[in-house]
C-alpha cells in the first residue's frame, strides 16, 4: 500500500536538502512550512521581497509588530544579523541571483522545468502576480512543493503548462507527496519514491515520461 | 531657509491634480500613509491613477480611495490579499481598470524614472503573458523584456522621522516601496511619526535622503491601514 505525504512531510522533505549557510526564499502557502523543519545545526538566511533577510520564526502572541510582516503578510521576527531594504534591492537580490534557492508552490510543471504558479484559468476574479515571477526568473535555483495531481487526480507534471506561464525552464527539483524528482536536460529523474509506491504507479499519476534514477531510494519518512 | 515642513494634511495635498498618477507606498497594511490617502479622498482630485503594490483591504485608506470612484486606473501586483473586497466589487462591475506588473518589474519601473532612465530590460515575465506585445531583447544568450520607466506626479509616502530638509528613515519592513517612489515622483509627500531637528538623524543612516522629498506634515500616531 502506498503512503502518500501529507503537506507537512512534503515540506519536512524538502527542508533535509537545504544546504547550510543558504539564503532561501519560500514562497507562499506550502513552501512557508519549511522553515519549521530544517535540522538545527544549519543556519539558513530567509528572505523576504518587502525587504527582509535574515527573517525569524512567529513572534509570541503579543509581541506581534506590524512592520514586521513576509510576503504572505504573516508576523516574523528578525534574527541577530538581519538586515532590512527597500523593496527595489529586495529585488535586486532576487533577479540578480543572489538568492541560493527559491521554494515555491505551483499548479503545474512541463517536463523542461517551466513553471505555472501565479494565475488559474478562472477570469472572474482579477489575477495577481505579486513576485512570482521574479523570483522564478532569478533565484539560482528553483524547487517546487506541490502534491503530485490535482484533487480530482489530474497529473501536476505535465509534458507542457495548461496554466499561465510564470517563467519557463526554471525548475530543477520537484518534491511531490509522492517523489522527488530532479529535472535535468535529459528529462526527469525519479531519485525517490513514497513507501509501497511503483514506478508504473508513478508514472501512471504523472502527465510526462519519468525515468527512475539508478540509486533512487524510498522518501524516509519520520 | 529649506523648510519642507506643512501645517496641515490638507496643505500637505493641496494641489493634486485631476488625472494625477499617484504612487502610494506600502505593503500589505505595512508602510501605508493612511492619513496622507484620506487627506487625498477629503481633498477631492479625480480621474486619478494609483500605483499601490496591493489593492488595498477593509473599507479604510486605499480601499476607500478606490470606493470614491475617483481612481480610473490601478497598477499594482498583487490586488488579491485577503480582505481587498472594495477593489474585488470594482473589478467584477467592470468600474475600474487593472495593469498587473511583476512587483520587481514595478519597482524597478519606478526607480528607472526617478533615475533619469528611459527604461530597462529584465528577464522577469519572459515567455508569460505579462510579456505580451512587448519588446524581446536576447543579450549574452538570455532573453530579457523591455519594461518603460513609471513615473509619478505625486508620491504618499510613510516615515517613522523626517527633518525639515526631508531626510527620512523608517521603520522596519514598512520601509518598502517608499524610498523608490520618494525618488520617482515629481511631488513626495510624506507623513512623519516624529519630525526632528536638523542634525538630529545620523547622516550614515538617513534611508531617503532630502532631495527626493518635497513636503513634510507631522502625524503622531498614524492609524494601522486596513481596517474595516
């Protein structure tokens, strides 16, 4: 029997790779609940596009200040070491690579790592891009979190985009409730797969041919 | 004697014009000058165009600009926070118009005017369709956009202290947009918490230098944006 991962396994997966010393921006809604996660003895700078680095857990009820907000305009706290901006060097950081990895959401994802997050196909209410696509275009590298298809099922990981672009060719890693999968010039590659889960089950759930990397491993899940 | 200081909220807008583009500062409900925008709404000018990161939530400062009817246009990135139902009813009837741009894009677009500079060219929004009908460039092997200068006629803008020659610093994430928008608009207004003596702000420190300001007015104790 396979066993999925729940939004918080994805994140606690996601957040094992994040190497030390890393300046990092999470997107919004799932990427957020990674800073929960990374192993103490790392230190991650996190980033923040109204113009913070160096970004702290939730301040303790009480102590909320309102000029102190993330991009989801959540409280934070600021660490020892933190530095505030204005928002156009918030950018510059972004779009210029100076970011280590950005960690977001996303609808979709096409087999060449193009990115669909910031618009659904829904016209009725107005679109919103917010920074999105900044920071798809600018971080060095781009890592998605998303669960592996659609509530009804429909493959997330597609051979080309539905949804509006946000940038194209810019995601390297996919961590899915069900793998993580690198996506490389030559296609994409399963590393890892949840427990009890087969490769044709994997593929079956997936909209683009996948290969199983050589040393791929089942995601340990605590 | 450079005195950039003004009595009143009513003199600090006095002489916004109709059709004004108008740049508001702030993020969320962090860095708004609400008392600057009710000063604006008490003020009266029309046929406005704002450029706001967000569209505003609640009934109050933004929100209520847009509820006026006087805004013919909105720039922005992000009008879909939680709570920005004024602009979402606007929107829907059709009675206000949108230009969405990648919040890096607006900024830069921004501090591209206040520079002196006709413009730029980003690899934000390559390939989307925020790129469509617009210049595309491919420099060292990259694909890049053309992205115009945005200018304002005025600026409100949210200072935690200012002097009378306007050097301003802030306080915290409500820093944001203002320092841009102080340099990209040919009139900066800013409310200040405090206003202190010449001197008193450490040169090493000041965040928006004088030169981008043009007029000072003291709020006390500014009201928090976005309330119902």
């Amino acid at each position: 029997m396979t066993t999925a991962l729940s939004r918080t396994q994805i994140a606690r997966r996601a957040a094992q790779d994040i190497p030390d010393g890393a300046y990092v921006n999470l997107g919004i809604g799932l990427p957020t609940l990674v800073a929960n996660f990374v192993p103490k003895d790392r230190e991650v700078i996190y980033h923040s596009e109204n113009g913070i680095l160096g970004m702290g857990p939730a301040p303790a009820p009480g102590t909320e200040d309102p000029d102190l907000i993330n991009a989801s305009k959540q409280y934070v706290t600021l660490l020892p070491g933190a530095s505030i901006f204005h928002h156009t060097d918030a950018f510059v950081m972004m779009r210029g690579g100076h970011l280590d990895l950005a960690l977001l959401g996303a609808f979709e994802v096409s087999r060449a790592g193009d990115l669909a997050n910031w618009a659904t196909l829904d016209d009725k209410t107005p679109p919103g891009v917010g920074g999105a696509m900044d920071l798809a275009a600018g971080a060095k590298a781009v890592w998605v979190l998303m669960d592996h298809t659609t509530k009804d099922g429909r493959p997330r990981i597609v051979e080309h985009c539905t949804y509006p672009l946000t940038a194209r060719g810019v995601v390297k890693r996919i961590y899915t409730s069900l793998a993580v999968i690198d996506v490389t010039p030559d296609g994409l590659f399963v590393r890892e797969m949840a427990p009890g889960l087969s490769f044709d089950d994997l593929q079956a759930r997936t909209g683009a041919p996948l290969r199983l990397a050589n040393d791929w491993r089942p995601i340990a899940i605590d | 004697m450079l005195d950039k200081r003004v009595k009143t909220l009513a003199d600090a807008v006095a002489g916004i014009k109709d059709g004004a583009v108008v740049l508001i500062a702030g993020f969320g409900s962090s860095g708004i000058p609400v008392e600057l925008i009710h000063a604006l709404i008490d003020q009266g000018a029309r046929d406005l165009t704002v450029v706001s990161n967000n569209a505003g939530s609640g009934r109050t400062d933004l929100a209520a600009l847009l509820a006026t009817g006087r805004v013919r246009k909105l720039i922005c990135s992000y009008p879909k926070t939680s709570g920005s139902v004024v602009f979402e009813e606007l929107y829907a009837a059709g009675k206000i118009e949108l230009e969405l741009v990648p919040q890096g894009t607006l900024s830069e677009r921004m501090r591209a005017a206040g520079a002196g500079l006709g413009g730029f060219y980003t690899p934000t929004g390559v390939g989307t369709d925020l790129a469509k009908g617009k210049e595309v460039r491919k420099i060292n092997g990259r694909e890049y956009v053309f992205e115009t200068p945005l200018k304002g006629d005025v600026a409100l803008i949210k200072a935690e202290r200012a002097d009378r020659w306007g050097n301003l610093v802030y306080r915290g994430a409500a820093r944001n947009f203002a320092p841009t928008m102080a340099m990209a608009a040919d009139l900066t207004i800013v409310q200040a918490r405090e206003i202190v003596e010449l001197g008193a702000l450490d040169p090493e420190t000041i965040v928006t230098p004088g030169i981008f300001v043009d007029r000072v007015v003291h709020v006390p104790n500014p009201a928090a944006a976005g309330q119902p």
